[in-house]
C-alpha cells in the first residue's frame, strides 16, 4: 500500500488437508461454509492456510477460489492453493497467452513448485483434515459466516437464534398468527390473475407507474404473510460465488425446472442476480438458462458487489411497515461471503450465507424455517406436491451446461472491452491535469484533514491521558459494525449532515458511494443500526452517553464534544474486535471520530494493522482478563502509562503498558496491557501519527 511493502510477523503456516471428492448434492458453498467453520474453531488468526492432499485434484480452480477469497472470515492472512494442471487448464479457458502459460508452468516446476498427486507432503506448523464427502448441504446464518448450520436443521436453529435476534421493541408487540402462503405456482391476486406473482423486471403496476408497494405491484398485501422468518431478500450475489460456473448453472437450472413444474416466489420476496463476471450473463444466455431466472424474478441487476455489501437498495413500503409494525425478525438469503449484523439491509436481523441455487430454492420457500425434506415447496400444475429433490439439478446436468455453454472465447470477448463502459460512462466528462481540482461544493469529495497542520517531522509521542470511553464493546465486532457501511439514514448524523447540504434523501446513495467525503464518512462510523454499546444499555445503533453528564447522544455528537474539551477516546471490545473484511474507515473512520486507543481481549489481523496505520494504538488485554473481570464500566478515565519509553528502545524494554482507569470516586484500577504494535516497520508508521503522514514525509524528502 503507498508503495510500502506488507510487514508482518513471519507467520505459522496451517496445512488443511483435502481427501475425497464432494457427493451429490453438495456444492462449493457448503465447502467453504465447512471449512470457514473449521478454521475458525482452530483459530488461525494471523496464519496461512495451505490447502493440500489428494482432494486438490477434484476441485476446480473456481471452487479453490471461492474457499481462497473466505480468507478473511476464516481469519488467516490468506489461503492457499498449489499451482497444478487445473492452474494451466484454467488460464487456457481464460484467454490467456500461450507464452505466459508456458512461462507460469515452466517456472513453477523449475522451482519445484508445482504440484503432482506424486508431490512429497510439506511440513506444516500444525495441520487440520477434511473428507470431502462427508459435506453436507449447509447454510451460515444468522450473524457470522463461521456459524454454519446443516441445511437439514436450519429452521430449528432460527427458531433457537430467535430471540437473541428480536429487536428492543418486540416484547411489545403481541403473538403474530400469520396466514400460510401456498406456493401453487402463483396465488390468486385481487385482479384474480395467478400468475401475477411473475413480475417485469421493473417494478412497476402495469400501467408504467412506479410501484413502492407490493400491494401497487403485484394486487396483493403482504401483511398477513408476514410473520419472523420471513424471507423479503433472496440475492444471487459476490464476486466469487458468483463467478464460479458450477454453483451458477445449478442455480439456474433449479430455476428452470421449478418454472417447468410451476413453482413462482412469493411476492414478497426481493430477488436480484449480481453476476461476478460478464462472462456468466454469456453462458446463461447460451445455455438459455437467463429466461428461467427472469420469470422467477432473478433479473440480473448489475456485476460484482451488490446486495453482498449492503446495496440491496429499499424494501417495499408496506414490507417496511409490516415489519416495524411487528417488530418482525425477517431474514435475507445471499450467496455472498458475509453477513454480519446490520450490513445488509438496516430492517432485516436475520442473514445466511449459502449456495446459488439454495437462495433459489429459498426464495421459493418464502422462509427460513421450510423444512425441504418433508414439506413441499408447492403443487405442479397437476396439483402434485413439488419437493427441492425434485427439482435439485445433478452434478452430470450442470456439467453437461459447463461444457457446451463455457469456451475461452467467452473470457476473450468480454474482457476485451471490460474497461470501455457503456455509453453512459463514456459520455462523462472529468478535468485534466496532475493535480486534482477539488470542487468545494462536493458531497461526495472533499479534501480529508490528514495532513492538516502536519510539520514537516513529526512530534513526540504523548502518552495518552484523561481519556473516556467512547464505546464499550463485545466479542466478534467486525468492520462492518465500525465503518460505514450501506444505505445513509435520514434521521442520523450523516443524513442530518447532507440534508443541510441540499440533498434530498432521495439521492443520499450510500456510505459506499460517498467514501470520497470524510464528513459523510465520519458521522457514519460506530453508526451500524445493530451495534450494541454497553455505555448505553438497552439500545441499538450509534448511540452512547456523554461522559461524565451521562447524557445519552450519537456516537458522532459525542466525539464533538469530546473534541472541544480537548478529551482523547479509546475503545474497549472483546475477542476478534474488527473481524470480517478490510476496511479502511473501519480505522479512519475512529481516527477522526478522535479515538487514540483501542483495548481488546484479540484482534483479527488485518484491522489491527490498519489501526496502527492511522495512528490509533491497539493495546490487548492480559490473557485472561477482560473489561468484565476487570470490573471496568467504561465510566472511568484513563491514563496509558510508558508508551514513549516503550517504542523509544524498539520494545526493548518490554512490550507492555500500564493502564490507569479512575472512577468518579476517585478510586483507580491499574492493569497491564500489551502493545499490538508488531514489526519495526510499523512502530515508524505510529510515530509519524500514521501510514499516510509517513509517506507524504518520505515523499517530501526525495528529490
């Protein structure tokens, strides 16, 4: 990054042995789910994972990447494949040169890299082993991807999740007897039309009018539907998954024979298919399986990260409504590679991870709870009952798609053009220059405060003292809880912030669109709706109290108060504080927010990292003690005593601070923590208030 190289410490590398080969009727998805599972019971936080073993052979380099690209919810540095035939195999079908395949396979056997079932065994820090036929159809739900449940026992598990999942208000809403949706291949409308359930893909009510409601688009209301479980987002959706052609054709298979049987999706259900690669939208229409995914309302919406990253865009309103109204647990299926809470849609608790053709077959079902061995999913036209065995394609059916529908002329054709754009993106006009000209009435960029004041070296490192407590956090917060992330609401401090702008909140876009401006992205941060701060019992989202007034605020409020008494913040949190993936505002964002320090039981590798690189200091509690054992209320100030002498001798006299918490009574606790600041390297970055401070300084001494 900046041009500076990656510094870690020389890590432990896990061998993760595959033997066998996947049974019918488990695909790549409930692989990596397993496998995710695994490595995170093991803990390999901070480590490799080399992938060996005679089960290699049987896994096509897409599923090897889609089980690569789960690194960071595994929680190791990265995951490893060796390169092999099915390497070279994969570069042909691709497009790529033929000198550069000669030079990779050359290469790699020159240096005795490549690998043959003949290949001798590496020696491993420790290894882990799995039978390939021993997965299962598996789903991941409801708030982390490493917490996979047999597709078999996914409706008891939500039952048992349910009530850590209800919201604040629920136990004010009364028991809910909702009406069974019977899917028939569509249900009789107001208008008595049994396919109306088979929507355009614009959501309209037939006369061209923009439908909000489910009730304006398909005649029907869908409040007596509703009940917790329901399902309101079915997405086909991330970059891997969707980019891997055996999951991919499967699930439009599914969806054509379930067509063929006359199944339809419940019309509250918000489908959308976000292929990874143009390529699939290619094989999908030679394979004419595009028109099957249509007519269950998969219409493709766009490539890459869509519904994966929170941009599922809104509900229906009376979808909104009926859950507000009952304070409803609805759930979202995607076959993306993270879930966690609030990331997906701010008005849905409940998210599982799972294969393509599995959020087909959910989206038909309408709920989490639908027990697919004994309960149908419908009636065929005959009024036969149409179980997901009937319709579940076979491993020869979606080869036989693979093999007539994929070339590598297919990759050729569309990666020729992938960086021309359509018209649109060919008709903007943008300035010229080596200079960027910032326009002072952006909302969507601004100049950010970094270097604002920065003196050409930088000063010494204070030590941190008279802090509060921003948030007191608990275990696996992720990155997706600190930065900003999805749609912007109108009544927080980043809608607050654009509405005095002159934006209407119909064009607020998302935190996403808007990361080019710091004072979006700022009042955004600690702002995810499902966010539980302990400073502020009984609430979800931004929220914490003033201290030491105690008056409740936003997070955002907070810190500028903080800000103009001159007071530095820290963090406390529990285990895997910032896990899931990289973000970069899961750091900036606390940065400007004034938060100096953060205070975990462990860090999940990359975010701790990234702390350091803004100039925030990870300290990691004793092992054994926690902000519980401690007794520490997050009420307290605090004072982190020997930082400077500590990086002054390179942690040569010891790796540890004192940190001091003092009550209103003025009773003080004193405990040791240890400072994650890891390599060399990065005890520059920290001296120089960050990575980008101390970039710009090397930069301004070259001549």
């Amino acid at each position: 990054m900046l041009g500076q190289p990656v510094s870690m410490l020389v890590p432990q590398v896990v061998g993760f042995k595959l033997t066998g080969k996947l049974r019918e009727g488990a695909t790549a998805t409930d692989l990596v789910l397993t496998v995710t599972e695994m490595l995170r019971k093991l803990g390999v936080v901070g480590k490799f994972v080399e992938f060996y073993g005679p089960g290699i052979a049987e896994l096509p380099l897409a599923d090897r990447a889609t089980i690569g690209n789960m690194a960071p919810e595994y929680g190791a540095t990265c995951g490893l494949f060796p390169v092999d035939a099915e390497t070279l195999r994969y570069l042909r079908l691709t497009g790529r040169p033929a000198d550069q395949i000669a030079l990779v396979e050359a290469y790699f056997k020159e240096q005795s890299l490549f690998h043959t079932p003949d290949s001798p065994e590496a020696e491993y820090s420790e290894t882990i082993a799995l039978d390939l036929t021993q997965v299962e159809p598996s789903v991941a739900g409801p708030k982390r991807p490493q917490d996979r449940v047999l597709l078999r026992e996914a409706g008891a598990s939500f039952k048992k999740q349910l009530p850590s999942l209800l919201g604040p208000n629920a136990d004010k809403v009364g028991q809910r007897q909702a009406i069974r949706w019977e899917g028939e291949g569509g249900h009789a409308s107001a208008n008595g039309n049994v396919q109306s359930t088979h929507a355009s893909p614009e959501p309209t009510n037939g006369n061209g009018h923009i439908a909000h409601t489910i009730k304006e688009r398909f005649g029907i209301d869908p409040e007596p539907y509703l009940d917790h479980g329901s399902i309101v987002i079915a997405a086909i959706t991330s970059c891997t998954n969707t980019s891997n052609p055996s999951v991919m054709v499967a699930a439009g298979l599914l969806a054509k024979k379930a067509v063929e049987k006359g199944l339809s999706v419940p019309p509250w259900v918000k489908t959308s298919l976000a292929p990874g690669s143009r390529v699939v939208t290619d094989y999908y229409d030679k394979s004419g399986l595009t028109q099957w995914l249509d007519k269950l309302r998969f219409n493709t919406v766009g490539y890459g990260c869509t519904t994966c990253i929170g941009n599922s865009g809104p509900l229906p309103d009376d979808i909104s409504k009926a859950i507000e109204a009952h304070s409803l647990v609805a759930v979202s299926v995607l076959s993306g590679n993270r879930n966690f809470e609030g990331r997906i849609n701010s008005e849905v608790r409940a998210n599982y991870l799972m294969s393509p053709p599995l959020v087909v077959a959910y989206a038909l079902a309408g709920r989490i709870d639908h027990d697919f061995d004994r309960s149908p999913l419908g009636k065929d036209k005959s009024g036969q009952p149409v179980f997901l065995r009937d319709i579940w394609p076979s491993q020869q059916e979606v080869s036989t798609v693979i093999a007539s529908a994929i070339s590598s002329d297919s990759y050729t054709k569309e990666y020729a053009t992938v960086t021309q754009g359509d018209s649109n993106w060919q008709k903007l006009s943008f300035p010229t220059g080596d200079v960027y000209q910032w326009e002072r009435d952006s909302t969507y960029i601004r100049k950010a405060p970094y270097f604002d004041g920065m003196p050409a070296q930088p000063a010494p490192v204070h030590e941190i003292s008279g802090a509060r407590v921003l948030a007191v956090l608990g275990d696996s917060v992720t990155t997706d809880h600190i930065s900003p992330a999805g749609s912007i609401k109108l009544n927080g401090p980043a809608g607050k912030y654009l509405t005095d702008h002159g934006v209407k909140p119909a064009d607020f876009n998302s935190y996403g669109s808007r990361r080019g401006n710091h004072e979006v992205m700022v009042r955004g941060t600690f702002a995810n709706v499902r966010l539980r701060n302990k400073l502020a019992p009984g609430t979800e989202g931004g929220v914490t109290r003033l201290l030491p007034e105690g008056e409740p605020m936003s997070i955002y409020d907070a810190s500028v108060k903080y800000a103009e008494r001159g007071t530095p913040l820290i963090i406390l949190a529990g285990k895997e504080y910032g896990s899931g993936s990289s973000r970069d505002w899961a750091a900036k964002g606390p940065r400007l927010l004034g938060v100096r320090a953060v205070i975990a039981e462990s860090f999940e590798r990359i975010h701790r990292s990234n702390l350091v690189g803004m100039g925030i200091l990870p300290l990691q509690f004793e092992a054994g003690k926690t902000a519980e054992s401690l007794s520490l209320t997050g009420e307290e100030t605090y004072d982190i005593v020997g930082l400077k002498p500590r990086l002054d001798s390179k942690f040569a006299a010891g790796h540890t601070v004192a940190v001091r918490a003092t009550d209103a009574a003025g009773k003080t606790k004193t405990f040791e923590a240890k400072i994650r600041i890891d390599t060399p390297q990065e005890i520059l970055y920290f001296e120089h208030g960050g990575i980008l401070q101390y970039v710009l300084r090397q930069l301004a001494t070259q001549k």
